[in-house]
C-alpha cells in the first residue's frame, strides 16, 4: 500500500508544515522533537528524511542554512557529506567488480602507480578498512572552494602517500578506518573505468538513481542554496582549530557558532559528496527495493556482506557499510563529519525503511538523533496492522 507523504520545513516564520489526515504514527512528535533541536540552537539546521523503497514517508527541513543572512533550510539545501561518501564509492568499486574489470582480491598496485604498500594489500582490503594503511588526521585534507578550479588531487595525494607511507599492521589482520584507503579506491576506480572519479559516479551511479546534480554531486551546484557550515563556539574543538583546520577556512561568528568557508575534500572518493538528504534518499530507496538499478543481486550482496580478517574473525563492517544494531534491529550506516557539517544515513531491510539526517554542525551527535527518532517510526511502522 502506497503511503501518504508528510513534509514539514521549519526556519522560525519561514514556512508552515503542511500535512495529510493520513500521516505516519509518529510524525507529530518526530518533527516537533527535531524543531526542538533547531530552537535550543543544538545545530543551527537540520534536514531529515525517511523513505521506504517507493515513497518518501516523512521529510523535515528546519533551521538556518545561513545564521547570518536568515537563510533557512529547505529540501533543496546541500551540505558536506564528508564520509558518508564512502558507501557510494564502493558502490562504484563494486560495479566494476561485477564488470569484470576489478578484482575484489586483486593487488591494489595493479591499479595504482607508484603504491608504498606494496602487494599484499587488496582491493577488498581497502573497501573493508581491513587494509592495515594508516589514517592520519584528514581534517586539513581540504582545500577553499575558491581554489578548486586549479587543484591538484594527483599531487595532494602523491604528498599523503610520501609522508605516511608505512602500514599500521599487516594487511587483513584486523579492521582499522583508513581514509587514504578509501582516496586509493577511488583511484581504482578511474584507472579500472577509464574516467574521472567524479564523472563515473555521476554517470552510473547518480543518473541510474534519477539523482540531479543539484541534489547530490562532487561541486556545490548552487551556492546560493548550499548551507553555510559551523563549529561549536565552546568546544574543544573550536578551542584547538588552530592546530585542526586550515585557518583560510575560520571565518567569523554568528552567536555561539563559528563559520566554516565553503571548501572542497582533496579526494572526492573519501569524502567529497555535496547534496540533500533527499538527494541520499534515493540511493536508499534503490536499496530497499526488490531489484537494484545499480547492480545485480550478487553485487548487492556482496555490499551487505558482513567482512572478516584472514584469521576468521569477524569484523563490523560490510563492502561499504558499518553494521548497528538499534534494540535488536540490525541496520547498515555509513556515517560523514568534518568541519561544518555531520550527517548519517542507515539502512534498515528488516523494516523496509531507510533514514538520512544532514546537519550544518560539526559536533551534533548524529547517531543519538537517529537512534532517537528512528527506534520511535520502527515502534510504530510495527504496530501498524
């Protein structure tokens, strides 16, 4: 059965809610508690979404995109997704795995010139974080949005590689987060497809989905729609940004946040996605329906394929996605944060229901958030007759 749509964008006076008699159990109380969050000043805006594999079930845009300007938020503004990138890029990784043109325990050398460590690393390796590359502080592994026409990704990365190029353990031995892993796979990808990163996931990933550059791309396609990011004023990590973000990107302060200027990841395929909740939205929607436009079942299975070290031992993560487990509900999350924003989105199979949540602040706890309000829609999804 089709469900009814409820959407509700709340920027103080900015916009109303508008709802059908026949909303989901729970929405009340779901955008009243995320407006809460945007009047308490716990993130300046907020964008959250919840779809099953046809129908956007609620949609909540609230807050300000621009404190200063009295920008709100809405359904079309985009914001860093940092790492939740990731799960996009072993999509692609996995698309050219079932095209034959990459193996999953392939050498990464094969794909990447002048590699430091060496041949025993594997293109399963590097998607699973089971790699043993280290990951290093990537906070400063951006560059000013202003720049990015004349930006060097080769050289950017080739100074990663020179300065960090030893292994923290031996390959496949246990799980450790490497975002110069995920950089690597995407080169992976470009040497495999024979394109650009960028453009490859734009062609069959982003265009298969129905997905506009608007919504979800590697460039802010509007500025004037694209949320300005902020740092707590009274955290720690506002007190050490000095030492942790580039100081070209420290602008100036609207109450008890601190701008963040617009900027770019160096490596597009660890954290470079810009785009809307809804723009994620549609990736999940492609997860949770019987057939996949991106990829054949076995693909698709491979992405939710719990991973093990070579010993056997089981580790939290899949081909692309972490492993949670919310009161006894298994999901699949992918989780993005830097300066600026942070956001999450999960996928819930049992349940039949995926959420994303993007926020313009760098230290909201994303994870509480969904853990909140996603165990509340679950409850009342399954009490529904």
């Amino acid at each position: 059965m089709t469900r009814a749509v409820f959407v509700l964008c709340v920027a103080t006076a900015a916009c109303g809610p508008t709802m059908d008699e026949h909303q989901p159990a729970g929405a009340a109380r779901t955008t009243s508690y995320l407006q809460a969050l945007t009047s308490a000043s716990k993130t300046p805006g907020i964008h959250y979404v919840v779809v099953n594999a046809t129908d956007v079930l609620l949609e909540y845009s609230g807050g300000w995109a621009d404190i200063r300007r009295q920008v709100p938020v809405d359904a079309t503004t985009t914001m860093m997704a940092y790492s939740m990138s990731k799960t996009i890029t072993a999509v692609a990784a996995l698309q050219l795995v079932e095209a034959g043109k990459v193996g999953l325990d392939d050498p990464v050398a094969r794909y990447v010139d002048s590699f430091p460590y060496g041949a025993s690393v594997t293109v399963r390796q590097l998607i699973a974080h089971t790699s043993g590359i280290p990951n290093p502080l990537p906070l400063r592994w951006v560059h000013p949005a202003a720049r990015h026409g004349s930006f060097d990704e080769n050289a950017a990365l080739a100074a990663v590689l020179h300065d960090h190029p030893r292994l923290s353990f031996e390959p496949g031995t246990k799980y450790a987060y490497s975002n110069i892993g995920y950089w690597l796979l995407g080169t992976v990808v470009e040497r495999a497809s024979g394109e650009s990163f960028s453009a490859y996931v734009s062609e069959h990933i982003l265009r298969p989905l129905g997905v506009a550059p608007q919504a979800l791309g590697y460039v802010v396609a509007d500025p004037a729609h694209h949320a300005t990011g902020y740092l707590e004023k009274y955290s720690l990590m506002n007190l050490a940004k000095g030492f942790l973000i580039d100081r070209d990107l420290i602008g100036d302060y609207s109450g008890r946040w601190l701008e963040i200027q617009s900027h770019y990841l160096n490596g597009p395929a660890f954290g470079g996605l810009v785009g809307t909740a809804s723009g994620f939205a549609k990736f999940l929607q492609d997860q949770l329906r019987e057939r996949s436009v991106l990829f054949n079942d076995t693909t698709r299975h491979l992405l939710y394929a719990q991973q093990q070290t070579v010993r056997g031992t089981p580790v939290a993560v899949t081909l692309g996605w972490h492993i949670g487990d919310l009161d006894g509900t298994r999901f699949f999350y992918k989780e993005g944060g830097g300066g600026g924003f942070h956001c999450m989105m999960r996928v819930y199979p049992g349940d039949e229901i995926g959420t994303v949540v993007m926020t313009n602040a760098t230290g909201f706890d994303v994870r509480r958030l969904l853990d909140t309000i996603d165990a509340s829609f679950i409850r009342s999804r399954q009490a529904q007759p």
